[in-house]
C-alpha cells in the first residue's frame, strides 16, 4: 500500500502516465481487491482497511480526471501547433505567433513547441529570443536542423566558440551529416583557421557530393588562397548544384569572371 501511494503522489505531477507506472497501479488494485475478500476477525481492522482501500480509489478517480484534463490540454496544444507550422511554413508570421502562443499556454513542457516558437521569432530577426527557445528546445527535441539554425545564430551573435561546440555535438548525435560538417567548415573560415575548413568541408563533400553548400564555401577559401583553378571547378559546380534563384550564385559568377575573364560561367 505504501507503494501505491508513493506511484499515485509521483502521477499527480508526472503527464502522461508511462506503461510500468499503469501496470504497477493494476496489480497492486488487483492485491488489494484480492485481500479485501479475506474473512477478518477483528471489525476495527476491517473498518481501516475498508478506509485505506476507499482513499486509494479516491486517489485512483483524482488522478484519472486529472490526466484526461492534462490530455484534453495536450490535443489542443498540438492541433494549435500544428496550425502554427502551417502559417510559418507559408509565410504567415503573425498567425503563427498567435498560434504557438496558444500551444506554449496549453502545454509549457512541449519542447517541439519552443523549437517553432525559436524558428518564428529567427524569422523576425529576434537572434536573442530564438537562442533562448531553441537552447530549451534542444535536450528534448533533437533534429540536425536545430543544431544548424543554433550554431548559425551563435555565429552571428558573434560567440564561434559556442557555435563550434554546438555544430559539434550535432555531429556526434547526427554522424555522416554534410550540412553540419559543412557549416562547421564556413564557422572556421570566417575565423581565418582555413586549414580546419578545408578539413571539415572535404569531409562534407565525401559524405554528400551532390551537397551545394560545400563547393561555395570551399571556392571563396581558395580564391583567398589564391588558388584559383581549384576555386574555380568548386564554383562551377555550385552553380550546377545550386538553385537558380539562389543569390550567392551571381556573387560566384563575378569571381570566376575575375578568374578567367575569356570564359562563359554557366
């Protein structure tokens, strides 16, 4: 009984229930159910048996209504999310903003909620607030892009430090991923240690070679490298890979005009 107190208080503030802490509730009514059908000499003893047993199954009432309130909570905070990433996705800020507000009020806990919430307010350029969501977002809600956004904005918050260390634990849960080997590299020229981006754009480009990012950071360290052959073969196959309404593309066509004036970029 003692055990059936302590999983009953520890539900009151654990949502939603686990299997291990439902099962246990079920067997240990079960015993007691079973103990209550045992002949009893003494009516005092039945009385307080009869009294714990009936204050358990208070508990029991208390704690169902209180998770299908919690779970009433939860459906609404995910249809109101859902509707969130619908307005950001198409382009819809402000009805996005009223939308995760409303999830964050419904459901605090949600983690997937602070992650759009974060990628919202980058949106509007609020680096600080986009920090602050995404930081409460990633120990609970891993994904490779929380990891490129987070270390992007520490970048530009000017602490490549933290930007590394982040870029860096995406690489550990996430291994074999382009994109944050790549990003990584770019982190590292923009610090001026081009030997190290060279490292970790190389990798990304063995990982994934049909991945644009890495041939346009890769061009812009040889053409300050003054290599310019190599920068060259990286910018034309950016452009190859690339988007066409990508804006980093004519940037990359003036540096190869700048490299062999006589020839037609594609």
């Amino acid at each position: 009984m003692a055990g059936c107190f302590a999983i009953l208080v520890a539900a009151f503030f654990g949502f939603p229930l686990h299997g291990p802490a439902t099962g246990t509730l079920f067997f240990l009514m079960a015993g007691l159910l079973g103990h209550s059908r045992l002949p009893l000499s003494d009516g005092g003893e039945k009385r307080r048996r009869d009294l714990v047993f009936g204050t358990i199954l208070v508990l029991l009432a208390c704690l169902a209504l209180l998770q299908l309130i919690q779970q009433g909570k939860v459906l609404a905070s995910g249809r109101a999310l859902y509707r969130a990433v619908g307005y950001q996705l198409s382009g819809k800020s402000d009805r996005a903003l009223a939308d995760l507000s409303e999830a964050k009020r419904l459901n605090p806990g949600d983690p997937e909620i602070d992650y759009w919430l974060g990628m919202r307010q980058l949106s509007v350029g609020s680096l600080d607030s986009a920090r602050s969501s995404l930081e409460k977002a990633k120990p609970s809600f891993n994904s490779p892009r929380l990891y490129l956004t987070l270390g992007a904005i520490y970048s530009d918050l000017g602490q490549p430090h933290v930007a590394e260390t982040v870029y860096r634990e995406g690489i550990a849960t996430y291994p074999g991923l382009a994109p944050l080997h790549a990003n990584l590299g770019a982190l590292y020229a923009r610090s001026k240690w081009y030997e190290g981006a060279i490292t970790e754009l190389t990798r990304a480009q063995e990982m994934d070679p049909s991945y644009a990012e890495t041939y346009h950071f890769l061009g812009h360290i040889f053409y300050r490298l003054s290599r310019p052959d190599a920068a060259y073969r990286c910018f034309e196959r950016f452009l190859q890979l690339s988007p066409p309404k990508d804006p980093r593309q004519r940037l990359d066509r003036d540096l190869m005009h700048k490299i062999h004036p006589e020839s037609k970029s594609p």
